[in-house]
C-alpha cells in the first residue's frame, strides 16, 4: 500500500467518480427506459404491446458489452457520427437494464388488484389519471426492491466501460497496478470502493421503499430486531394477561 502515491490514489479516486456519474446517468435512463417499455407491454392496444415487448426481448437478450461495442463502434460506420466513449457507455448500460427494468414495472402494476381500477372507473378517472392516482402509487412499493437489485448490477456493469476506453474505477485500477506491480492491494482497494457504493444504493433504496410504503399506509416500524421483538412480546403478555382475567 505505501508504493501507492498521491498521484496514484487521485486516478483511483477519479475512476470512483467516473464509476458514480456512469451509474447515475445510465440509472436515469434506465428508470426512464424501464416505464415506458414496462407501461407500454400494459397497453390494451396490441401494436403497442408487440413493438414494447420486441423492444423488451431484443434488449433483454443480448450482450451490454456487445451492444456497447455496436454502439461505438458501428454506429459511426452506419451514420457518419460518432459518441464518445462516455455516452456511448451510458446508452448501452441504459438501454439494456431499462429492458430488465421493465419487466419489474409490468409485474408490479400487473399486480395491482383489478377492484382498485374498477374504483377508479367509478370515480370517473381517466385512464392517465387512474394510472397516477391508484395503479402507480401501489405498484411503486414492490418495484424498489428489484430495482434496488438492478441498481447494483448496474453499479458492478459499469466496469465494462473500460473496454471502450472510459476512465472508470476498474480501468484506473489497471493503471495503478501496471505502475506499482502490485495486484493484491490495489485490487483490495477497488473491491471496497465497489461495496462501498452498493451499500450506499442499497441504504438509500430503503429510505425510497419505506417511504412508498408509508404514502400507502404501509410504514413498517423504523425500529427493528430485540426492541421490536420485546415490544411484541409485552403486548401478547398483556393481552393475555387480560384475556385470563376476563
């Protein structure tokens, strides 16, 4: 650890950066990508369930890293313009789990029990409007968990980028290993930086789920584990209790 430089440590450093804003950029698009196929395969017109699902399968079943391939590499061929190596990485890792996304947002609104639309046709809500108001805000809570899985694939897909050329955290490391001849620390150093990140999409993808639970009046308790349990026991002792007495 101590051939490992301040200029080492500040490539280290910046591929974590770089890693970060890939994830977050081809997250958004994920996101984005994930909806809209996701409500499309949902819609009572077939030809937008057949070209959503298309998309879905196409996506769903290729390679990133091939795609990411295409993408910056014959895309250029077909149409005279190239993106760089940065955007052509969030295109490919967007699309692609965008597609995995989207089977997450038709399961959940799918799971959306068929009475709460018919309360929304007696209200007289349009379909946009029943899709706000009762479909989407029941749906959201079962989505977080998956996407939060999703989220950290994502995270750990980035590190394909540095076969394009992008400056991540993986393709730094390389850098650092070639430059000190040490594997085993550096390597190390990655592996933490990376759980590190997944921790943090993991936490806050909690706060996002109980806080969708809690807009349906579904909040879980915030304490958990021997309070909770102790709590519980104390209750069943007392209503016991004044069960006997009764």
């Amino acid at each position: 650890m101590s051939e490992i430089t301040s200029g080492l440590w500040g490539l280290l450093f910046n591929g974590l950066w770089i890693t970060v804003q890939l994830t977050v950029y081809s997250a958004a698009l994920a996101v984005l990508v994930a909806f809209v196929i996701g409500l499309a395969r949902t819609h009572r017109l077939w030809i937008v369930r057949f070209l959503s699902g298309t998309y879905f399968e196409i996506f769903r079943g290729t390679s990133a890293l091939i795609l990411m391939f295409w993408i910056f590499f014959v895309l250029p061929l077909l149409f005279g313009w190239q993106l760089v190596p940065m955007w052509a990485a969030v295109l490919a890792l967007g699309l692609t789990y965008g597609a995995y996304g989207s089977e997450v947002v038709r399961g959940a609104v799918a799971a959306v029990a068929p009475a709460q639309r018919e309360a929304g046709i007696a209200l007289s809500f349009t379909s946009a409007q029943q899709l706000r108001k009762i479909i989407l805000p029941q749906a959201w809570p079962e989505m977080v968990p998956p996407f939060n899985n999703l989220a950290i694939e994502l995270l750990k897909g980035t590190a394909l980028v540095s076969i394009v050329g992008v400056g991540d955290l993986t393709r730094e490391g390389n850098l650092v290993r070639n430059a000190t001849g040490d594997s085993a620390p550096v390597f190390t150093v990655i592996l933490l930086m990376y759980f590190v990140l997944a921790f943090v999409i993991t936490r806050g993808m909690r706060v996002v789920e109980r806080q969708a639970k809690a807009n349906i009046g579904q909040a879980s308790p915030k304490t958990g584990g021997i309070t909770a349990k102790l709590g519980l026991r104390q209750q069943n002792e007392t209503s016991q209790s004044a069960g006997g007495a009764a």
